[in-house]
C-alpha cells in the first residue's frame, strides 16, 4: 500500500540552490539573516550574498569550479554560510566534514570525495593540514586566519568577477557522509534540485517566515542544520542565530538574549530542557517551537518539555539520503500526538514493508520513502545504492514505523537494532523512552547482549540524575513493572555518559565495542 502526503504538492523551482536562495531577495535584502550567538555580528541578506559572489570568485580564482569538489570543516558561525554558498557558487560541490573527526577521518572523506581543495578554521587547523596532507589535498584555505595560508579574507578580496552560473539543478550540490542504513560512512549524492525540492516541501509544512528567529545549534555539516536550519531559515528570509557548538548555559543565554523563538534539537537536548535545574534561570518565554529530529523522542520527554517551556513540541523525521525530510508535524496541525514524526511532506510517497518477506504492510515495518528529495546515489559505491534504493526509486531507510488512521507516523525501532529475545523483537528505543521517564535517570540507552547462555537480552546502560541513589535491581524492577516479560531489561550497567553522534543518535557500536572490551 502506498501512502501519500495530506498536504497538497508544491512546486519545486529548476534552479540551482544558491540562485533559489539570492537571486531574488527582493525585501530580505536589508533583513538580518546571520547572527553570529556568541558576539551579537549580524549579517544581512544583501551583505551574505555580496559576500558569496566574491568568495565564489575567490575561488574560481585558484581554480575552483564545476566537477570539482571543496571540503568544508567549520562550526556553525555566519562565515559558514558564506563558504558553503561560494562553493556552490563558484560551480563545484561542497563535502561536509564532522568538525569532531580524527585526522584519519577527515583524511579518508577528503579522499573518497576527491576534493582539490579544504576550508577549515584555525582551532581545526593542525588535524585539518595533517589529514589534508594525507589526503594529497594540497590546498588549504584557513577562513578565520593563519599564517602561512590564504584566508577568506583573501578569497572576498579578488577583484576578478564573479564566474559564470556553471551549476545546474541536476549537478551534484553537496557530499554529506552518512553510514546510511548500515556499514561505513559513504558520500550521499545529493543534486541542487534534492536540496531546493526539500526546501520548497518543507515550507509549508513548518510555518516558517520571515520574522521567525532560529536557534542554529545542530551543526551545518549535518544534513539537519545545513538544509533545515540554514538553507530553509534563508529561503524565507528568518533571522538564523548561531552557536559553534552545545553548551547548556550559552544555549539557554543566547535563546533568553536573541528571543529565538524556534529551536531545532535532538532528544539529548530535550533531556536537558526537561530535567535539567539551570533551565528555571533564563527566560524562555520568546520559544514558540522546539522541533525535535535526528532521533526518536519519545513523547512523554516531549510532554514535559512543553510543559516546562509553555511551548509546542514537535518531531519531523528525515535521512541523510532525503536532504533529509520526509515527515514533519504540520505547524497549523494541532491533533498531531508529540510520540509521532507527524505526516508525508508534499511530493513524497511511502510505504511500509515486511523486511522478512519484502511484502507491503498496512500497520507496522520498514518505512520506504519516494520524492524528489531522494539522493542520487552513494558516490562511487553502486552496490551500497543498489541495496538502499530500489529501481523504481524507493528509499529503504532501514527504520521501523508505523502509521495510524490520521497518516501520522512513528518511529519506532531500527530493523538492524531489534533485540530478539527468545524469538520475541524487542525494540531498544521502546526501553529507553520508558527508562528516562525515572526521575533518576539522567540518560539511557539499550542493546542487545548475551547472557552466560549465549541468549541474546536487553541490556541497559544507564545514567544516574547527579546525587541520585539507584542500583540494578531498582531499574530492572522499574522496567519489569511496565512491559510485558519478555521486554523486561535483564542487565545493567551504569556510565558517565551515553555516546551519541552530533546529530544525537545513540552510538551502539561503541556500547557494543565496550561489551567486547
């Protein structure tokens, strides 16, 4: 069975990004679109694109243009925008780089990609020239400054013009890197026409305008914050604010200080909002919106946080491979239940199948996803595309989900991440949302482990709330009161912090790799 989206499809413009957002700023012009958090500079529309031209010509002055490719690695700051925008501009693609990545891991995106080129910040310096050199990337651009390489400064200085519109909507726009449903992380080949598609799609859905303030805390290189905080914020002309990096005190200052009154998170960040105690010192009041994605939040943790803020909670769902929305909670819609991802965006169709049978089901399996948003492919891996996207286009995006009566969906488990216990699936994620509805449970996540038997169980890793008193036993018997047997956690073990990715998933392989320790 097929499933189309309630809203009504849209439009999507054949343009290459950056024209779809500066061609035309019309009023934008004098707006402010850039706030940098920690010092107050503003940027408007008219300035980011002046800027953008001249850094496009920048680097089609050193060579730069279409088929090349540009590494990026840089915490959110406006300067980011303008960096990302020229690459675009100048013709070429942009490869996102995780600003937390070894040298080995940059090194081994920089080559996989074929960049010619890395912009970087001097904080990143010594790690991004190490893996730069390792990659046979020869040329460094250090944005902010550094001796012994030419800076942004340098590049917004040519005189020479600005080079010819060369990127067309089909030409690839960025390389993000995402492990998609399973392995290594590979090149997602993503055209201008996914990001303008899945921009165009999602205004409607949000709500968003020109006098919105969006907190941008969830990094740029992420899918996430580059096509929904950053690229979605400037085509409707919001005022973006934002923050290197997450830090509770700077995060509720600059929410209190800038009057932000939409802030995109994932769920760690809405633990935090919810439980945390700095939280009752700052004034909150201007939030309208938190927007939870990346993962599952679970809705009780969503319930006390709008309890607690006075505000709406909602949850959109995306990949990676779908520039990344799918689904998101409509911003007029207010009968759609906070534990769902809300409904299809426009354009979009999906479908639930049986991964056992590959079969279509009408109430729960694997969410497959078909829209103008989906990527083109995996770079240079044809047999990691073959096994994510089918010949007639549809995504299988590897997460389990439902879909009630209304349309709106929910997420509710990984296919690979299933526990099988005694031949009964147990989803983690079902086991953690409960586990952080304990008052004295910081944060927790669940895998499956094996007993002296060899039985795969479910085992938690639990974080205590600080000065909290709790033992195994107390978990186990929380959950057990809860769930039905074969759901009950069977092991504990207690840690400082839960690992999760920038983008807030709960990295299990490294809960995995500690079991095997």
């Amino acid at each position: 069975m097929v499933f189309r989206s309630p809203l009504p499809d849209v439009v999507v413009p054949d343009l290459p990004l950056h024209r779809y957002l500066f061609e035309d700023l019309g009023e934008r012009a004098e707006r402010v679109a850039l706030v940098d958090g920690a010092t107050g500079a503003e940027t408007t529309y008219a300035a980011l694109a002046a800027s953008v031209e001249r850094f496009a010509a920048g680097l089609a002055a050193r060579g730069v243009g279409r088929g090349d490719v540009v590494g990026l690695i840089s915490p959110n700051t406006p300067a980011y925008a303008t960096a990302f925008h020229g690459v675009l501009r100048a013709g070429a693609t942009v490869t996102t780089v995780n600003a937390l990545y070894t040298v080995d891991e940059i090194a081994h995106q920089l080559a996989d990609a074929g960049a010619t080129l890395l912009l970087t910040v001097s904080p990143l310096l010594p790690q991004s020239a190490a893996a730069a050199e390792k990659a046979g990337v020869a040329d460094v651009v250090v944005l902010d400054g550094a001796e012994g390489y030419p800076s942004a400064a340098d590049l917004l200085a040519c005189r020479d013009p600005a080079p010819e519109d060369l990127a067309g909507p089909e030409d690839l726009a960025v390389l993000p890197y995402s492990s998609g449903t399973t392995g290594r992380a590979k090149g997602v080949m993503l055209t201008h026409r996914n990001l303008v598609a899945n921009v165009a799609q999602c205004e409607p859905a949000l709500g968003l305008g020109p006098d919105s303030r969006v907190l941008a805390v969830l990094p740029f290189f992420h899918i996430y914050g580059m096509n929904v905080l950053m690229n979605m914020s400037l085509a409707v002309g919001a005022r973006v604010v934002t923050m290197p990096r997450f830090d509770l005190p700077e995060f509720l200052r600059v929410i209190a200080e800038h009057r932000t009154d939409r802030v995109y998170i994932a769920p760690p960040v809405a633990v935090a909002l919810a439980k945390h105690p700095l939280v009752d010192q700052y004034d909150l009041s201007a939030v309208d919106t938190v927007f939870s994605g990346a993962a599952p939040l679970d809705a009780a943790l969503g319930e006390a946080v709008a309890a607690r803020l006075g505000c709406r909670v909602v949850q959109g769902y995306g990949m990676t491979e779908m520039s990344p929305v799918s689904h998101a909670t409509p911003a007029d819609a207010l009968d759609v239940p906070i534990g769902t991802v809300g409904v299809l965006i426009p354009n979009m169709e999906c479908r639930l199948v049986d991964p056992a049978t590959g079969e279509d089901v009408a109430d729960r399996g694997e969410l497959w996803c078909r829209g103008p948003n989906v990527m083109k492919g995996y770079l240079n891996n044809p047999d990691a595309t073959a096994a994510t996207l089918d010949e007639d286009g549809w995504l299988r995006t590897g997460d389990v989900a439902e879909i009630d009566a209304n349309g709106h969906v929910s997420i509710v488990d990984r296919v690979k991440e299933l526990i099988k216990y005694k031949g009964y699936q147990v989803p983690p994620a079902e086991l953690e949302a409960l586990l952080l509805t304990h008052p004295a449970i910081a944060d927790a996540a669940v895998i499956g482990s094996r007993d002296a038997d060899g039985e795969e169980i479910p085992k938690a890793f639990v974080v205590r709330q600080p000065g909290a008193e709790l033992d195994a036993a107390g978990v186990m018997s929380y959950v057990a009161e809860r769930v039905a047997p074969h759901k009950k956690v069977r092991a504990v073990e207690f840690i400082d912090a839960v690992p999760k990715s920038v983008s807030g998933k709960i990295l299990r392989k490294d809960l995995r790799a500690r079991e095997r320790a």
